[in-house]
C-alpha cells in the first residue's frame, strides 16, 4: 500500500489480487473519515 500527498489531496493505491493497483484521491476530511472508521474494526495488537 501506499499513501502520498499530491497538492491538498491524499492519493491511496492499494493493491488488487490478481494484479494492479487501485488509486483513490481524498482530501483530509474524507482520510480522517476512513481512519476513524477502520480504526473500529480492526483488532488491536497483542
């Protein structure tokens, strides 16, 4: 994975099984949006 600031918006690729990658732009409101949310269901680290 990777995040990179690009201007005022963040660029997220993630890769996809079976090859390539998936880009999304967001700006700091929608990242902060996406680390509250996946901060919920991921498990803490023992």
């Amino acid at each position: 994975m990777e995040a990179t600031r690009e201007g005022r918006l963040i660029v997220v690729r993630v890769p996809l099984e079976g090859g390539g990658r998936m880009a999304v732009s967001m700006n700091d409101d929608e990242v902060t949006e996406l680390h509250d949310l996946l901060a919920k269901v991921i498990k803490p680290k023992a």
